[in-house]
C-alpha cells in the first residue's frame, strides 16, 4: 500500500516537473518572438510570421 503511495506521489511530481518545463519553453518562446518583432519593426500574424507595416498595415490598427 505504502509503495502504491509513493509511486502516485512520484508520478505526481514528474508530472509537474514535466509541465513546469513545457510552461517555461513556452514563455522562452514567447519573450523570443516579442523581441524578433521589436528588433525588425514587425507583427506576428496567425501563421507565425513576422510582417512590416507595409507589408500587413491592419496588423498595426490598435
């Protein structure tokens, strides 16, 4: 019984170690795109590219 206990706890644990990793990646990956739009003066649109002004003006309309 003890055993059974400690292994839920263990995959517990693993599952949010888990989950901590893929939250932080995720939010690297977001701090990444916002500084590639800063730098190049552009938006990023539904496909994940990045366009100027010129290229997609109705990204820019706030």
């Amino acid at each position: 019984m003890l055993n059974k206990i400690n292994n839920i706890i263990w995959g517990v644990a693993l599952s949010m170690a888990v989950l901590a990793g893929v939250t932080s990646l995720m939010a690297h990956q977001s701090h990444r795109m916002q500084q590639y739009a800063v730098e190049h003066n552009c938006r990023w649109d539904y496909n994940d590219m990045c366009y100027t002004k010129e290229q997609r003006p109705w990204l820019f309309n706030k």
